[in-house]
C-alpha cells in the first residue's frame, strides 16, 4: 500500500503533505475552540457530530489543506476518532476530484474500499449530512453490484428500449418490433417470456433497492394511445409478472415506472390508467402487496406550462440532463420553472439523470433538485461533494 501513495496526489493539491499538514488547520485547543464556539455562535446541536473539533467559521479555513491521497484519508478519520476534529470538517478538508483516484487505485489493487476504513468511514459520514441522493445507471446484473459497492441509494433510470436490445433479446427480436404497435399473438407470447426473465435477473439482483423505468415511446413518438397487443403492453405485463415472481420468492421490490415525455397532464394520466390497468390484469389481488408508483420522464428545458400541469399530478419527475450542453444553457428562466415546480409541489422528488460530475452539482441545487443519478465511477465523488456543498450552505452560509 506504502509503494502506491505516491501515485494519488493530484495537481494543485498537498498530495505529499503527512498527518502534521492536515492538523495545522486544526491548532486550536479546546478551550480556544469552545470560546471561539461561544463568541461566533457556529455551534451545531446535531447529535450525530458531537466531537471535540468543530465546524468551520470562515470560507477560508477549509481551504488551506486538501486530503488528497489514502494516507491524509487515514489522518483525517484518526483525528475525528481522537476528538482533534469533527466529522464535517473531516468531509470539508477532502479534495473530492482526488477521491476519484484514490477509490480507482484501491479498486486496481483489487481491494474494495469497503474493506479500506477511511475511504468508507468517510463516504458514510457524507451519507449523514448530505440530503441529496445519488443514484446509478445499469440494466444488468453486474451493474447493479457495481453500484451498491459505490453506495448508490438505487438504479436512476432503466429504459425498457435499452433492455431489448441486450442478449439474448437482440439476437432474436427484429429491430422493428420495437416500431411497430401490433405485433402477432405468437410473438407477444415469446417477447413476454423473454422479457419477464429479465426483469426477474436485474429485480433479483437488486434486492429491494429501488429502481425507476421507462416505459417506451410509441411509434409516433407520444404516449397517449396504448394498445393491448402492442410492446407498450408487453413490457409492463413482462414487468409486473417479474415483480409477482419476486415478491413471492421474498424478495421486495420497489419499482417507479416514469412516463416517457408526457405532453400534457392528460397524456400522463392517460399512461397512469394504462399501467393500473395492466397491473389489475396482471396481478389480481396481489397488487395491493406490489409497490410501485408513476412519475414522468422530460427533458431538462421542459417548458413551463407542462412542466407545473405535471407538478400537480405526480410525485417524480426524472429530468433527462443534455451533457452536450451541460450547464452552458441552464439560465434564470429554466432555473425558474423547477422553482415554481418546488412551489407548486414543495414535497415532490425531482431527479437528475445522465452523464452529470461533481461539476453540474451547483446548478442541479440551483434548480431545486433533491436527486441524481450518475455513472457508476463518479458515485464516491458525487458524494462527497455534495457533501461538502450542503455543508457549506448550513455552515459558511454559500447559498447553492
């Protein structure tokens, strides 16, 4: 491990500075510490983080000196252990681009950081402060571990259409069928069959962690008509027998089914009643034991007039994010229609998906999201730093 260390530092970072580095922005003593606790009024009462050490006063304290590399980690979880600091300032003196490294190297060496204390220990105490929940990407089995090994609160967005196009669906459904509404009885039975088994494999892998998918859009791109010997039947149908299936082997299931880009509120209440319908048909009295429930799926620039009709009449919306324009075109306008969302329906879920870094995390605030869902790779990061930008606003007072 020794011979590795060399290799975390990053540019513009301390990544050779030792234990004495990080403890320098530490120096107060006790007593100076409670004074100083007293005088500015910088307290915190939550009893998750009482430690000896204490929260930031100013911006510039937390910027002196960046963990950047395995053994800093180690310092800073020892220094929260001996009461030197707390546990947010701990999360505030890590370079959260560093631990992108950091957790990749570990990886490399074939040691999860689920066996390393400090890595975990942090991104745990991340988990404490931090409300924003990250989630993943994925439609496989393997994915799905790779995600909960980062920690994910579940699988952000699975697109039915994606799914058809993997083995051994691929090989045997022509790419038409996913054009064509009316597809013959014979067909129906096979495209059922093969796709229940996958959604028994990703639900069954997931164990209980929520997932959110997507229905498909139909053959002229719209989502208000829905026929019953069409895919947009099957791939529900296939869906609610995967769930039966697993409920009945114990495995708990927790299923948001979003509504591909609805252009009216009549549109999405039309895809509500599709779906309820189907899962009446499918699962008899069993429904009431299965637990899923529909949101919408729209693109970031939706405007505004759909975008609070939806507010009105859902609990989720995904938010499909556009990385061609990252948060280049996200102006006072867009921001404003996810505020009057918020106003609207103070309590709903608005979740970010698509390729998104700890970069777009300022903006994704901005607009009142509570959600993400990233690639599996920047999922310690992601959490981290939004960590460390929520704690900025409740401590420093940054308003994201």
């Amino acid at each position: 491990m020794n011979r590795k260390e060399d290799h975390y530092s990053c540019n513009g970072t301390t990544g050779g500075s030792s234990i004495s580095n990080v403890k320098a922005l530490f120096s107060l003593s006790g007593q100076e510490q409670a004074v100083a606790e007293n005088e500015q009024g910088w307290v915190q009462d939550d009893y998750l983080f009482r430690s000896e050490g204490d929260l930031y006063r100013t911006h510039a304290d937390h910027l002196a000196v960046k963990a950047s590399s395995l053994s800093e980690l180690l310092s800073l979880v020892e220094l929260v252990e001996i009461g030197t600091i707390s546990r947010e300032e701990a999360l505030m003196s890590i370079d959260a681009d560093c631990f992108r490294k950091i957790v990749g190297d570990i990886e490399y060496s074939h040691q999860g950081y689920h066996e390393m204390p400090s890595p975990q220990k942090l991104l745990l105490w991340s988990d404490q402060v931090r409300n924003l929940k990250v989630f993943t990407g994925g439609i496989t089995p393997k994915e799905v571990w790779i995600g909960k090994f980062m920690g994910v609160s579940g699988l952000g967005l699975v697109r039915c259409e994606e799914l058809l196009k993997m083995e051994p669906l691929k090989s045997i459904i022509p790419t038409e069928w996913m054009r064509d509404e009316e597809i013959a009885v014979p067909m129906q039975r096979r495209l059922l069959c093969l796709l229940q088994e996958q959604w028994e494999s990703l639900l069954y892998a997931l164990q209980g962690m929520p997932v959110t998918i997507s229905l498909m859009r139909t053959s002229d791109g719209t989502t208000c008509s829905y026929f019953t010997d069409g895919i947009q039947d099957i791939q529900i149908e296939a869906l609610f027998r995967a769930m039966r299936a697993c409920e009945q082997q114990g495995i708990d299931c927790i299923v948001d089914i979003v509504v591909n880009h609805p252009a009216s509120a009549e549109q999405f209440e039309d895809g509500v009643r599709f779906i309820d319908q189907v899962a009446e048909q499918t699962l008899g009295h069993l429904r009431r034991s299965i637990k899923y429930r529909v949101g919408a799926l729209i693109p970031w620039n939706i405007r505004s007039s759909i975008a609070s009709d939806l507010a009105r009449v859902t609990n989720l919306l995904v938010v499909e994010w556009d990385e061609r324009y990252g948060t280049s075109l996200v102006d006072s306008t867009i921001i404003g229609v996810y505020h009057h969302i918020r106003l609207i329906h103070p309590r709903i879920h608005i979740r970010a998906v698509g390729h998104l870094t700890s970069e777009d995390l300022p903006v994704i605030y901005g607009m009142g999201m509570d959600q993400i869902s990233c690639d599996p790779q920047e999922v310690p990061v992601m959490r981290i730093a939004a960590a460390q930008l929520e704690l900025m606003e409740q401590v420093i007072g940054v308003h994201l």
